[in-house]
C-alpha cells in the first residue's frame, strides 16, 4: 500500500505549491495571452474554463502524475466493469448502468444488468405516460394532478433538485411536491395543497425502513383513507421506488406498482433508477431519457478521454490541489439561475456524504485531508448575501461558477444581465483590487489623504481567489444529465486518489439506530437516565416543555 503522502507525485506538488502559494493569476494571465486556450474544453454541451486557477501547465502535469500514481484509470474500469468496489458493503457502483444508452452488457456476479435495467425503464415510461395521458386516474375517475415525492437524502434530493431544474419541460396541470422533513409540517403542508382524488404519492426508499419516509407515507395514507374510505382505493394512488418488495408489501402496497432497483445503486447515485420516477411523471419519460443520454454522454467522455483533457478529471485534481495543497476547507457551487437553486444542496449530498470519510482502503485512519466542505447558492442572490466572505475573508474558498448561455424565460436583457454578473464575480475574485488601485481612484475622487490612509485597506481586495466556470448552451435535459454525471465523476476521482470509500455512509446509519432508540424513551413516561447527562437531560427539558 502507498498512501497519497508518501507517492513521489504527491511530494513533487508539496514543492511546486510552495513555489505556486507565491504566484498571483494576474501576472499568469499578463504573462501568457493563450492562457484561456490551454486551460478550457468543451465536452459535448458542456464547456469548461479552468484557466482562473493558481496553476499553470507544470502543475497540471503534476496533479494528472498524481492521478495516474493513485491508478485512477484502473479503478475507473473496475467500477464501469461492475466489481465490488464499495468495499465495505460488498457492493458494485453502477449508476453508469441505469443511463447506459449504449445496451452494452454489465455484468454483477456473472448476470448482464441492462435486461433488467430496460425493464424498469419500460415501466417508468408506460406508467409515467399513463399518467400524464389520463389512463392512470384516480378512485373518482378523475386524472392526476398532483405528484407528492415522499422520501429523503439520496431518494429526494436528485428528484427534486431535476425536476426544479426541468421546470420549463414540465406541464402545468401536472404539478410536483417533494416531502422529506418527518417534521410534520412538511406533509402536513402538502396535503393542504392536494386533493385526494387527483394526487398520486410515490414512496420512494431504497430500503424502505427509512423511518422519516416510512412517518410521511403513513401520514398520507392515513389521510388518503379518511377521504376515500376504502383500502381498494389505495392502489391507484400509492406507489413504491424499492428494493424491498416485502417491506412495501407490508406497508399495504401492491408491489404490481413498486418499481424495482438493486443494491448496487446508491442512494445518492439513485435518481437515474426508479427513484427518477418523478422526474419521468413531471416532465415526461422522454425528457427523462435525455437525462440518461447526457450523462451516459459524459460517462463515455470520462472513461475514454485522456486524463489531461478529462473534465472530471481536471476539476477532481483542482479540487485535490486546494483540499490538500492549499489548505482550502471548503468549496462553493454557484449556479447562476433560479433553476438551479437546489443543485448546491443535491451536489453537497453527493460530495460529502461519499468523501467526507476518514479511514482508508487498507482500514487505516488517513492522515491528510479528504472531502472538503461543499457549500453554496444561486446567484445573484449569492452575491447579495455571502459572497463577501469570498472575496475579503481570511479563508480560501475555490468556487464553481455554473450557467446556461440561454433561458426558457427571456425577459428583455436580464438573461444577459444576470451572465454580465456571473463573468464579474469570476474576474473579480481572480484579479481582486490592491491597495494602489484602491489608493488611486480615492484620489481621483477628490478624497483627502488622511481619508486614504485610513479607508484604503478597507476597500483591497486581495483576488487570487480561484474559480472554475462551466457553461452550457441550453438548460437542457441533457445538458443537465451531463453536468450531474461530470460532478459523480469529479467525487469519484477524488476518492480514489484518497484512497477511501466513496460508495458507504457508516456514519448516517449511526445515527439513525440512535433515533429509534431515543423516540421510545421521548414517548415513554419515566425519567431517562441511560444516556449521557446531557442527552437524558434534554429528554427531560423537552418533555417538560411538550403540551400534554
Ligand atoms: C444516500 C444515503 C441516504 C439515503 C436516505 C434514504 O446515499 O444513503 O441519503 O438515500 O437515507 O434512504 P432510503 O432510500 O433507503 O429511504
């Protein structure tokens, strides 16, 4: 075993960074007029420019050293091949098989998985179909308009952030909820908005235990009955997204309506599989294949593209410079658009659900950064809000600034406008204003020097400030499958150059076996004493706060 630290490829970086730590991009983009030419490519309807980063082409040649020393290339064939590489559980990872446009066989312990991944799609698209034609009605006849999602994290979050981001492919008599939160005002919320006579519930989890899930699908169904009176009526509308069909059986679903997945897709990597059931009823079954189609485009693009001109791989190796080179803690996702708003929250799911781990393939605790924190929003409501810490807080915080050239909704220039700020705040975090540019235009305006002196600092902002631009001509369905596949591919690069598990989350199902456990002793009426002091005195504080 070689751990990332000691590979040559890593110590060579730990040498040009200090050497880089001293570089600023302006003197790099002054100095070199073909500097946005060498670092941009365009993939498909994807264009990338990664040219406003602290590097320059040694630095490349170094990080990709350090990709091919931690055999990227070889576990990326592992996992397109369908060997177990979530270790841990035992479990391929074949997300790339749910959108494999291509039929291409993929075997899992010696059986092709496309027969049956083409079956599910056959089923999504005849039931999304139905639904959105009127043949799937209602118990009073009557055609569905209300779709109401009911699950959490991976069986959520995809969905809800394609179908946010699609909203101009959907129809308007055919509307999308998405409950999550088991705190009741989440459904409770929803079931004000719908009807029971017009609203189809998808319960979607993948082990269908989920407690949260499990809360808001009881909740619905309760409601459903008091209207419709009679559990004949449940079938037309309830149906599941599992892999547990005795569990959905025993939660009074007739697993004729359950769409099926498998353990080798997980729950962040889910919403290409049934799980995109949803997506398939709101925007249609063909916008949903486009989906498939632009991500099966960049897995094409990643398993075959050189590492030097490999999108996720350039940006999996910025990413790993920053974590690892520069200290960085955290990076921010910026979509400029409202449709977009969720994909900030979608990708921190997948980014530090799968790499915010600590302990590596040979079980041995790392000693180095992996996962940074993932945070972000849209602009420009962003910069309104927290990007000033962005451009003069003591932190570096590398950025991805993500647009379409194009809008569903043109209204006048505000399309242009709003593109107009996005390319400002990437130049503006790179190039910064030093104090003798700050100095000079005070001085311009007239402002005295004692004003100057004491204002001037104030008002530097230091720039150097890295940043990654990815443009898309159109919002698409395919453009969108392209940008979410880029960022699993991104999380997968990183995680083997890490060396860990990227495809396990021990540290989610801590917590819920503690929740189970700690519910029964909320409910229950004698005093707690078997946890820690502060947790059964919180139970007591609360319980003595709670209306009888
Ligand atoms: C995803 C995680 C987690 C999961 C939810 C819901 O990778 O495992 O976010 O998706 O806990 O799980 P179920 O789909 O089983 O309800």
């Amino acid at each position: 075993m070689t751990r990332p630290i000691h590979r040559q490829a890593w110590k060579s970086l730990e040498r040009h960074a200090s050497m880089m730590r001293k570089v600023r991009m302006r003197d790099l983009f002054n100095n070199d007029p073909q500097r946005f030419e060498r670092f941009s490519l365009q993939v498909g309807e994807l264009f990338l420019d990664y040219s406003k980063n602290i590097m320059i082409d040694k630095t490349m040649s170094k990080l990709m050293d350090l990709a091919r020393a931690s055999k990227v290339e070889e576990w990326r064939a592992k996992m397109f091949a369908g060997e177990k590489i979530n270790f841990t559980e035992n479990r391929a990872v074949l997300h790339v098989a749910l959108r494999n446009r291509a039929n291409t066989p993929i075997y899992v312990d010696g059986e092709d998985v496309m027969p049956k991944v083409n079956a599910v799609l056959e089923r999504m698209r005849r039931f999304s179909e139905a639904v959105r034609e009127g043949q799937w009605l209602g118990y009073t006849g009557k055609r569905i308009t209300d779709v109401v999602n009911l699950g959490v994290g991976g069986s959520d979050l995809g969905p809800k952030m394609v179908c946010e981001a699609l909203a101009s492919y959907a129809r308007s008599d055919l509307r999308a909820h998405f409950v999550s939160n088991v705190a009741p005002s989440d459904i409770v919320s929803t079931l004000k908005k719908v009807d029971p006579e017009t609203t189809l519930f998808i319960v979607a989890s993948k082990t269908f235990t989920t407690q949260e899930t499990l809360a808001n699908a009881h909740t619905a169904k309760r409601w459903f009955l008091e209207h419709a009176k009679d559990e004949a009526h449940v079938s037309r509308h309830f149906v599941a997204v599992s892999t547990n069909a005795e569990a959905v059986r025993a939660f009074g679903i007739d697993t004729e309506n359950m769409f099926e997945f498998w353990d080798w897709v997980g729950g962040r990597y889910s919403l290409w599989s049934a799980i995109g059931l949803s997506i398939a009823v709101h925007v249609g079954f063909e916008h949903f294949e486009q989906l498939l189609s632009g991500a099966h485009a960049m897995d094409q693009h990643f398993l075959h593209a050189p590492l030097e001109q490999n999108m996720p791989v350039i940006l999996a190796m910025l990413g790993i410079w920053y974590a690892n080179f520069f200290g960085a803690e955290s990076y921010a996702v910026l979509p400029y658009g409202t449709r977009l708003r969720s994909l900030p929250a979608y990708l921190q799911q997948a980014d530090m659900e799968s790499n915010g781990k600590s302990v590596d393939r040979d079980s041995q605790w790392v000693d180095y950064n992996t996962g940074p924190i993932l945070w972000g929003g849209h602009g420009t409501n962003g910069q309104h809000a927290f990007f000033e810490l962005l451009h003069q807080g003591t932190r570096l915080v590398p950025c991805d600034f993500i647009a379409a050239a194009n809008t569903h909704n043109p209204a006048g220039h505000q399309h242009a406008i709003l593109l107009s700020h996005m390319l400002a705040q990437t130049r503006a975090l790179m190039l910064g204003r030093t104090l003798a540019e700050v100095e000079l235009e005070m001085r311009e305006q007239g402002v005295d020097e004692a004003t100057i002196r004491r204002l001037a600092p104030h008002k530097v902002i230091p720039g150097n400030k890295p940043s990654n631009v990815i443009l898309m001509r159109d919002h698409t369905p395919f453009s969108l499958g392209m940008l979410i596949a880029l960022y699993e591919h991104k999380i997968f690069v990183q995680g083997i150059v890490w060396r860990i598990n990227s495809f396990d989350q021990w540290g989610v199902e801590l917590g819920k076996q503690m929740a189970s456990s700690i519910l029964s002793r909320l409910l229950a009426d004698e005093p707690v004493s078997e946890y820690d002091s502060s947790t059964n005195n919180l139970i007591r504080v609360i319980k003595g706060m709670m209306h009888p």
